[in-house]
C-alpha cells in the first residue's frame, strides 16, 4: 500500500503524490491546490486520470480549471481525504494504520486486492467477476 500523510501544503506535483496513494490520511489544516491552470499548465502526472475516480468528474474539473485552495475539512467532503485527522496527527495515524496492517492480514492479500481494484477499474461487472471467481 502507498499512504500519503498530508499535513500541510499539498500542491502541484505533491498534489498528485497525494492522489496517487492508495489511501489519504489528511489533516484538518491541510492545504490543497492542483495549481495547473494558474501556471498555464496541464493536469499533469496521471492527475487527469485518478482525480474524477476519486471525486468524480465535475468535482475534478472544479479543482483543476480554479487551482483554488481548500483545506482538509473540504477534501474530505469531496472524498479526497480517506480520514480526516487532527493538526499533528496524521503520520502517526498513518504509521499505526499500516502497522495495523502488517499484524493482522495477509500481504499476499493485499497485493492481490490492490491489482483487481486498478485493474478492474478498466473492466465491466461481468468481466470483473469471472476473474475474481
């Protein structure tokens, strides 16, 4: 797994880091911005890709074409941040997830649930089935 601790500026290409993880531990003050379209840019590095998965598409568009800022109370609303953690929490909160992880299940379980949920991001139901059976 590949766990973002945001807990501060999160911007540009750590905004993509962060949307890149498998899972977002975020802190209340957090502060994003996808900061593309101010530079003149694209949405770089897969952003394009991930973020209307994550948020869906109108909510992605909104973030991409303002660059506006929003905190980590607002990405959890917008289903950006996977747990909402308070100010000087969110490392640790990650570290005791990911030790949580390593006691109690199977990394080989793991690995394979993270390769059907990407893979089958591509696929329909039917498909999707027929592999997990």
């Amino acid at each position: 797994p590949v766990i973002a601790a945001v807990n501060g500026p999160c911007a540009g290409l750590g905004f993509c880091f962060a949307v890149l993880s498998d899972l977002r531990f975020v802190e209340r003050q957090a502060k994003f911005t996808t900061a593309f379209a101010g530079r003149g840019l694209v949405a770089e590095h897969g952003v394009s890709w991930v973020l209307p998965r994550l948020i869906g598409s109108s909510r992605a568009l909104d973030l991409l074409w303002s660059a506006r800022k929003f905190d980590g109370v607002e990405a959890e609303r917008l289903g950006l941040a996977d747990r909402l953690c308070e100010t000087g929490t969110a490392l640790e909160m990650a570290r005791d997830y990911i030790r949580d992880l390593a006691r109690s299940v199977s990394p080989a379980s793991i690995m394979v649930m993270k390769q059907q949920v990407y893979r089958h991001l591509m696929m329909t139901l039917g498909p999707a089935m027929e592999e997990t059976n």
